[in-house]
C-alpha cells in the first residue's frame, strides 16, 4: 500500500431539526394549548485514533464528510430525534488543521483519543416553549441551526522515539535492519525509502524504544527537493535525532562534513524547533575503511565540525558499534521521560 501521511477534507455536520408549531387536538378539550416539540440536534463529527489504521489513504478517495440532520419536532409535545454523530478513524499520530484558518484542531497522539471536529446544529425550539399568561396561542417556532462546515488538512506524523536523518544512501535503513525487527528495502541506489519506515528496538527485558527510518534529504529539500521534504514532519515528534554520515562514500568527489552541515541548515530552515532538538553523529560503514583511515577521518570531521555533542562510530552492515548506540540511546530516552515527569509534577 503507498503511505499517505497528508490528505484534505470537508466536513459537513448535521443541521438541527425545526421546531414545530402545534396544537393539542383532543375531543371535548377545546383549547387544548400549544404542543409543539423541539427538533432534533444534528450529528457532529469527531475523529477518533485507532492504531488499526497506519494511513490516511482512505481520506484521499472520500472527501466529503456529512453527518445527518436532526428530525423535525412533532405535535403532540414530541420532540425530533437527534442525529447520530460519525466518527472519523485516523490513523494515532494525526493532526488535524483548519485549512482556512490554520489552526489546529485536534492532535491524536493516543490510541482512542477522540476530538470534536464540526458540531452539528442545535435543534429548534417549537411553539410549545413560546407559550405565557399573555400568549396562550403561540404561533412562534425556530429553526434548526446549521452544523459546522469546514475544509480540514490530515497529517500524519509517525510516532518515534529515535528518527533516522541523512543523505540518500547514508546507511539508515540498513540501521533500521541492523537493530530491530523491521526489514526496509536496502539497496545501493538514491531514494531507495520511499516511505517511512518504524521499527521496535529492544534495549533489554522490559525496555524498547521505537526508531523510524524516513526518505533521505538531499540539499534543498526545505523548499521541496528531492523527497524527504515530504516526512520532515515525522521527526518533529521524536526525542532523539541520530544524523547518519556516511564516512565512506563510493563518490570520491563527495565531502561527507558538507553534506552534514547542509543537512543541518536544512533542518533549520524547516523548523527551528527540530534544529534544536538533542542529535547525534553517528558515524557509518567503518567496515568499508582500515581501522586507522576510519579513526583519521572522522577526527577530521568533528573539527570541521566543531562537534561537541555525542558521536558514535558504526557499521549498520556488520552491527560494529550498534549494541553500544542503542544502549546509550536507552539511557538518554530513561533521562528524558524521567526529566517530562518532574516539569509535570512540578506543574500540579
């Protein structure tokens, strides 16, 4: 299936049944006085997470949205039955904006958590509500009110602990494949990740952390080059950024510290808040190089660099390195949840 992670749809909540303006009609009760029951509310819409589904691609064939009108009040003091209300499954991990406005509607980070997205209208009041010591024979009655209507985006961000940021051919999926479960498609030619990919790695009993692999980014790709501009958003909810460098590259032309410093004003440009969250170096295919070259290169390029955060070296072909990446992962992960807890408490 092709991962759909952004689609645009209309909403159309129910209007509100009328009013009814009636009498009560009986045999040897003359004057029996207003009867008029209320309308029904019309149904609203509500999303709702479900972690059954893993993308929005149904939302890219349906557009348009409608939930049903309230029934009309009835004689005989009967009120309109209100409508159902529909409830849209998305896939955990999707925002929900206003596309006209911007604003953000709902953001379904858990599995069924469930957020209003268009109220239905309120149903109309009937004669039976108008009646007094002055008006005894009200002919007054309201309409139902119209539901919301409203053009909404979906997207979906991943929900990742770790996520993966490099140049095509860095390395990550193999990564991926090396520590955990999952098996991306590998291959030694650019934008072989098409989609991104999660994967479960296991620190020890008990204790895991989820890492995702997304597209490579080529220079550029903030104003849309290449395709990794597409999931940049996927890192936008992890903890941890490991930006994968390919130490050994096959072009003997290509600067390894270029391509990290214009990954790195990429992520700027995009959004400054995911420059600054906590990422690492990690150094790749150390296995391609002799023990010496490897060590000379990747001295060289934390000079260059300037790096002064953690930096790791591994081989994701060979597993070199990579037990010791995630357990360090791990304990960063520990320290961050641990660290979210006491700014909570200390808030309550």
């Amino acid at each position: 299936m092709k991962f759909v992670d952004e689609a645009f749809i209309d909403l159309v909540a129910g209007d509100g049944g009328n009013g009814m303006a009636s009498f009560r009609r009986e045999k040897f009760i003359p004057r029996g006085g207003p009867d008029g029951g209320d309308g029904g509310r019309g149904g609203s819409i509500y999303a709702e997470a479900d972690e059954n589904i893993n993308t929005l691609i149904d939302y890219r064939f349906a557009r348009i949205h409608r939930a049903h009108k309230g029934e009309n009040g009835g004689g005989a003091d009967c009120y309109g039955k209100g409508a159902d209300d529909l409830i849209l499954k998305m896939p955990v991990g999707t925002v929900i904006t206003d596309a006209e406005t911007g604003t953000q509607l709902a953001d379904l980070a858990k599995h069924g958590a469930r957020e209003l997205i268009a109220k239905g209208g309120a149903g109309g009041l009937g004669n039976l509500h108008f009646k007094s010591s002055t008006n005894r024979a009200p002919r007054q009655k309201t309409n139902g009110e119209e539901g919301e209507k409203r053009r909404v985006q979906l997207e979906l961000k991943v929900l990742a602990d770790v996520g993966l940021l490099g140049y095509p051919n860095a390395g990550k999926s193999t990564l991926v494949r090396a520590v955990s479960a999952a098996k991306p498609k590998v291959a030694d030619y650019p934008f072989t990740t098409l989609a991104p990919s999660l994967g479960v790695v296991r620190i020890d009993y008990g204790r895991s952390f989820v890492i995702a692999d997304i597209p490579g980014l080529i220079e550029g790709a903030a104003e849309g080059a290449g395709l990794g501009h597409q999931f940049l958003r996927h890192l936008q909810r992890t903890k941890l950024i490991l930006h994968l460098v390919d130490i050994a590259p096959f072009d003997p032309e290509a600067d390894p510290v270029k391509e990290a410093k214009a990954l790195a004003a990429e992520l700027k440009k995009y959004d400054a808040v995911l420059f600054k969250k906590p990422r690492w170096l990690v150094f790749n295919k150390v296995d391609m190089l002799e023990p010496a070259e490897a060590d000379t290169r990747i001295k060289d390029a934390l000079r260059r660099l300037r790096w002064t955060k953690p930096w790791y070296a591994i081989s994701g072909l060979t597993s070199t390195g990579t037990q010791e990446l995630v357990r360090a992962i791990g304990e960063h992960l520990a320290a961050a949840t641990a660290a979210e807890a006491a700014k909570s408490a200390a808030k309550k």
